[in-house]
C-alpha cells in the first residue's frame, strides 16, 4: 500500500486542492475541488484509483466548486460541515465523523472562525500508527496567517472571530508541533490578510513563526484580527451564494470563439458587452479598443475581474497572443463567469490592420510624476487600498480605490490630467482604462507606481494622525 497525497495549485487563484487515498485499495478523495475537475479525473486515470467523493472544507467564496462537476461526471458523494445554507443534497459531517479510503482515514474536526460550518480533516495512515499526521486546514490556517472572519458579514464578523480564537489555541495547537498542515491557499489569495510562500507548513512551524498564534486573550486576538482588515473583493458574496446553491453543470471550461474585427465590433455594440483587454500595461496604453477595460492576464487577473466586471455582462477579449486565450478562459470559469461571447483573432495586429479606432493612455515616469505632482492642472490619483494609502502615499495625491472609482467619477476634473498609480502599476491600468472608458480624455498612467516611487528614494507623505479625546 502506497499513500496518494498530491496537491494541486492554481495560479491566480492560489487555491490548493487535494487528491488523497490509498493506492492498493484503488480508491481516493478530492479535498476542496476546483470547478475544471478533468485535473483530478486524469490523475486517478494514472494512478489507477477510483474517486469515491469529493469533501468540501467549507462553502467557498473565492472560487467555483468543483464537487458537482466531479458528482455529475462519476456520481459520487459530496461531504461537507453541517449547516442549513446548502441548497443541495450533501453528507454533513460533524466532529469526529470519519471517511474511510483503504487504510487512509479522513476524520472531521469542526473548526469554525473563517465561516461557521468551516471543517478540517485529520488524516490517518494505518502503517504511521494511530496518530493522525496531518491536518487539510481549508480556510482556517495558512502558512503565516489565519481565515480571515468577516466574509459573511451582516454583524457575524466579531462572533467569528472569537471562534477563531478557541479553533487554533483549542483545537489545533493541542495537535502537536509535528502535525503537517494542508491549507486551501497560498500566497495571492485574499482569503486571509497576508498569506505566506509556503503551500505546506506544520503545526510547530505556525505556533512560532504565525502572528495569529502570539500569546493574546480572546479579546486581544479579536481587535487584532480585526484591525486593517482589508475590504473583501467584490465577488466573494456572489461565489457564497453560488456554491451554497451548488455550481452550474457546465462540464468543461468553454471554447472561446474567434472573432474578425468586424464580428468583434458588432457584438461590442451590445450595451450588456464588456472588453476585457488581458494584454501587459504598456501594450494597453500604446494603444487599445475604445471602452476596453484593461485586467492584465498576470496572477493577479482573476481576482481583479471579480472585483471589478459584472458577471451578467458578455464578456469580449482581447489577448496577447493565442495561447492566452485557454488561460483567460479557465481563469474566468473558475470564478464563474461564462457569458464568453469570444476573443479578437490575430489580436490588435487584426484591429489596427483594419483601420479601426484606437486608444491610448499616457505614461510617465515616477521622476516625471514627481516633477510635476504640484501642477495645479494635474490630478494625482492613488487607487490603492485603504491600508496602502494609511502607510505612505506621493504627496498631494488624491485617494479613491480602484474597486469603486466607477462610483466617484464626479470627484474628478475631467478638465484636468488624470495621473493614476498604484502599488506597481496594475490596478492604476485598471483605473485609467476605466477613466478613458468614462470619457476623460487626459489619462496617465504610472508603471512601477509606488515601488518604483519608493525605489526612487521619493517623498512621501502620510494621513495626519486622529485626535484621540479623553
């Protein structure tokens, strides 16, 4: 007998998920499965193993499920915690229910913090002894940090907090410091505040090097979870209710069609279309299609698409080159979005060779944002985060985040030039293709943005502290 544990990355996502089981027996189980399931499909085809179920650690946000996928494909059963927000017909485990897989056992520990149901799954190997050996985590610890609580809002934010708390200090660090820990996330994803490199940790590791498990009272451990948490992206509520509803059945990411220049335009007249320009920022603002928002198809991408294009909307895109376009595509069905009405053939090669409109969107230096960050005709624009901005920010700059510019256009002089930045430049693309989008004319981007700025030896300028009265 062999044991199967493999794990299995998504870029962009930074989610992990987990093929697990016992290779004599020929049987195994998907932990936390993403929705473009002929990953796990294909592995247990080469290891000669039969998927018997699928174990959700929770309900997810950041990530179409892959269970009903992997249920309608092989019928087989989904596990998960116990809670009456599922809408689908699932084997609820509660604490110390077990999944037996040969002589691989999965048992159920409710750890609840992340979201109420939330459980972790102790894994036992019959030939390590009757010790469990690790921990599949799911939200709930990462490497250098912890789920964050306030997902679900609606007031829940402190309650989960505090459970939190008793989960990590009660329930996994009694585990023992040589406990492996499996979590459902990487470095990139914003399921917690500021996750670590490492995809595999153990309990010791975290109890020394993790914040969350410094020496703090329940009390202490909620202010400090709590404090500078960063707005969650805007489809994490979408993806709640999607997969407490359990996913569509749609079988396999989509083929997105080829469009000519003529067929692209046509459908672009359809006021539900949004362009999604995935092309680098400096192809973008050397010249793109007029109204198309640039999301650059780098890691960061569909995190981005989340937070800032309606899902409803019929989707258009532009690419870098063709073999882009399998990756945009997977990237947009993880998350859910399948309303592809197709990409532009050949790429901007293709428009511009067919006379058509072009946009452009001016760059500058941060040499040259410094030498004219004072003129009274410039608008400099910080399109970060709150707690970006809180830490440092080019003086005189103007702060709205990126994710709700859309909303406070009226704050901006369209007479003015628009310069925006951001931490490398990423999110200040979004933001000037959003602003030439809406019709301002004068727009200019900062590539490097604020690492450059800092690189530079820049000034910089911070919010004036609060009175704090007696």
């Amino acid at each position: 007998m062999a044991l199967i544990l493999e794990q299995i990355n998504v870029e962009g996502l930074a989610q992990l998920s987990y093929l697990v089981g016992d290779d004599k027996a020929g049987v195994a189980v998907v932990i936390d499965p993403r929705r473009d399931v002929d990953v796990y499909l294909q592995r247990a085809r080469e290891l000669g193993v039969r998927l018997i179920g699928s174990v959700e650690t929770h309900i997810h946000a950041d990530f179409v499920s892959g269970s009903h996928e992997l249920k309608a494909r092989i019928d087989i059963p989904i596990y998960g915690g116990k809670s009456d927000d599922y809408q689908f017909d699932i084997h609820q485990l509660q604490e110390g229910d077990e999944i037996h897989i040969g002589s691989v056992t999965l048992r159920a520990l409710h750890t609840p913090g992340h979201t109420p149901e939330h459980i972790s799954l102790l894994i036992y190997d019959s030939k390590q002894g009757k010790e469990p050996f690790g921990l599949f985590t799911g939200d709930t610890l990462f490497n250098l940090d912890v789920g964050r609580p306030d997902l679900l809002g609606g007031g829940t934010e402190k309650k989960l907090a505090a459970q939190l708390y008793y989960t990590l200090f009660d329930k996994m660090l009694p585990l023992g410091d040589r406990v492996e820990i499996y979590p459902c996330h990487g470095a990139g994803s914003s399921c917690g505040k500021s996750i670590g490199d490492r995809r595999q940790s153990t309990i010791g590791n975290e109890r020394i090097f993790n914040p969350a498990f410094q020496e703090r009272s329940e009390t202490e451990f909620v202010e400090w979870i709590m404090s500078e948490m960063p707005e969650p992206p805007r489809h994490y509520a979408r993806l709640k209710k999607v997969n407490a509803k359990g996913a569509p059945i749609i079988g396999c990411p989509p083929v997105l069609q080829p469009l000519t220049p003529s067929e692209f335009q046509q459908k672009m007249a359809d006021e539900n279309t949004v362009v999604i320009d995935t092309r680098s920022i400096l192809a973008f603002g050397g010249g793109h299609i007029p109204g198309a928002i640039n999301i650059a198809l780098r890691p960061e991408f569909p995190n981005w698409v989340g937070w800032m294009i309606d899902p409803e909307k019929s989707l258009l895109v532009v690419v870098e080159s063709e073999r882009d376009v399998k990756l945009a595509t997977e990237q947009l069905f993880r998350i859910g979005y399948d309303n592809l009405a197709g990409y532009l053939h050949d790429g901007m090669t293709s428009w511009q060779n067919a006379g058509l409109p072009l946009e452009r969107v001016h760059e500058w230096t941060v040499h040259e944002l410094n030498q004219h960050k004072q003129d009274p005709s410039v608008t400099v624009l910080d399109v970060r985060g709150d707690d970006e901005y809180q830490h440092g920010f080019v003086p005189g700059a103007k702060h709205i985040f990126v994710a709700h510019l859309e909303e406070h256009l009226d704050q901006l002089d369209r007479s003015q030039k628009i310069v925006t930045y951001c931490g490398s430049g990423y999110r200040a693309s979004i933001a000037a293709s959003l602003l030439k989008k809406h019709g301002f004319e004068q727009v200019i981007n900062v590539p490097g943005s604020w690492i450059a700025w800092k690189g530079a030896d820049l000034p910089i300028e911070k919010p004036e502290a609060k009175a704090v009265t007696a």
